[in-house]
C-alpha cells in the first residue's frame, strides 16, 4: 500500500525563487538562507519520492475573491506555472498524480471533509518555490505533486486543529490506496512576517524556534494554537504555519527531526525548514 514515509516543511519566500532563477543563490545575502536546504537536496535525491502532497496558499493566482475554497484538491494530469505578474516561473510543468488524488478526495470527503476538486489550476510560488527549494533546477520535477491549497489569505483561516486533522485524514486516505508508493507530506509558507502596515518587516525570532521545537516529539500543542496569537505574534501572513500542521497530523503521534534550518532575513521574512520522519509506538520509524 502506499506509504508517508516523511514530513517536510519550508517558508515558500517569492523572492527564494527569483534567486533561484536569476542565479544569485551563491551571493552573500541569499548563501545563508539557501545553505540550510543543501542537506535535504541530498536526501530528497536518496529517499526519490513518488508522489509530494503538497499543501500551500494561492496567491491570487488560481482563487480570487469570487472563490474562496477553505480547502482544494488539484486532481488534474498537470498544473502549469502561474504568470504572477511578471510572466510564469521559467520551471518544470508540476505533474499530478490524479488516481491517488482523486482517491484521497474521496476519502476526505466521506470522512467529512468538505474539498473543492480542482481539475484546472495554475500554481504560484506557494507550491512550486518549495520544489526549487528540494529538487534545485532539474529539467522535470522528480516526484508527481498532489497539490492540496490551504485559505489563509481571506478571513476566516482555518484554524490549526483542522489543518492537523486534515493531516490526519489525508494519512488514513493514503495508507489506504492499494499501490506502492512513497509518500511525503509537504507543509509551506511562513515563517513569522508581516507584509503591511505599521508593524511590515515583523519577525519573531523566539515564537519561530518554539514553533519549530513543538513539531518534533509526541506533542500536539501546536493544534491548539489560536489565530490571535499567530496575529500578535507572527505578523498577518504568520498565519501560514497553520499549513504546517497539516503536514505534521499526517505523520501521527510522534516524529523525530532528521534536519532543521532557520535564517533572518530572506527578503522581509523568517527562513524556516524542517524535516521529519514518522516514529511506531516501538520506536521504530514507520
């Protein structure tokens, strides 16, 4: 049966990507921040996933204010690169894997959840920065990408218990699809910072590192985090990390942290990347 064999989790920053293609990730502003996801280019090209879940927020490019879903599923053949305003990222055409999405739509949805099903859907730096991030400049994505789009740009976001137990269905939903399959969870957006307003250029270092602290072990307290504090502490867009969460009610109880990168600033925002393994009840990884 297919399997989750890992979590990962990364800020999906626009201007990580534009370093990426204009070639400035050696300069000395940006070296820093993409250090830290050296080492998981090198795993990602040991563990070679089949398929990424990835969960991200639209910006604008594929929803706008006449469509608001809380939570969408993409089940198409593939999804082109989003023209953001500046013409579509010059990367790979991200290949979906419709019969496990649409499986797992079916089963979030006969577990009550209630999806949108996407069958066309552009996808901006919110997915495909995250790939750049793990995979680097390949000439076609190495793993197929369920994209799965997050609202926490319009209010009201949902709140952290669902986006963790949203993880917990899609993990039932994949440990029941009968093919063999390696499969990641990925988590995106934040960290802290704030893009607007009198407190644009917000960064809460301490919150960041306890949030990062929180994913590792058997605890589930970043569930119940509630929205107001991710706003007073982390800036308007903070309220990304609830994608995060997602990721890690996918791995269950526990998990242990294979690797942990932070970096102050990318552009005007936290760098936050983790990446976590499943654990048994014997201590065993999963």
């Amino acid at each position: 049966m297919a399997r989750i064999t890992a979590g990962v989790a990364t800020s999906h920053i626009p201007a990580l990507g534009v370093a990426t293609d204009l070639g400035k990730t050696e300069e000395a502003y940006w070296k820093p921040a993409f250090a830290g996801y050296e080492w998981t280019k090198a795993w990602e090209a040991e563990q070679k996933p089949d398929v990424v879940i990835l969960v991200y927020n639209d910006h604008a490019s594929a929803f706008d204010m006449r469509v608001i879903p809380t939570f969408a599923i993409g089940c198409a053949e593939e999804f082109q690169p989003a023209d953001e305003g500046w013409g579509p990222r010059k990367v790979p055409v991200v290949h979906g894997h419709p019969d496990l999405a649409w499986h797992i739509a079916q089963s979030l949805i006969l577990d009550e959840f209630d999806m949108t099903i996407i069958n066309e859907m552009d996808v901006d730096h919110g997915l495909t920065v995250p790939l750049s991030m793990m995979f680097g400049q390949p000439d076609q994505w190495p793993a197929k990408v369920i994209p799965i789009a997050v609202n926490v740009v319009t209010y009201p976001p949902p709140s952290g218990n669902r986006c963790w137990a949203l993880g917990e269905a899609i993990a039932r939903a994949v440990a029941s699809f009968p093919e063999d399959l390696n499969v990641q969870v990925w988590g995106t957006g934040g960290m802290s910072h704030q893009l607007q307003g009198p407190r644009a250029g917000l960064i809460n270092t301490e919150w960041d590192n306890r949030f990062l602290d929180r994913l590792e072990g058997n605890t589930d307290a970043l569930r119940h985090i509630p929205h107001i504090e991710y706003l007073r502490e982390t800036g308007s867009e903070g309220i990304e990390m609830v994608m995060w969460l997602v990721m890690r009610g996918a791995l269950g109880r526990t998990t242990r942290a294979l690797h942990r990168h932070y970096h102050v600033p990318a552009s005007n925002t936290a760098v936050g990347h983790i990446v976590l393994e499943p654990i048994t009840e014997l201590g065993d990884t999963e």
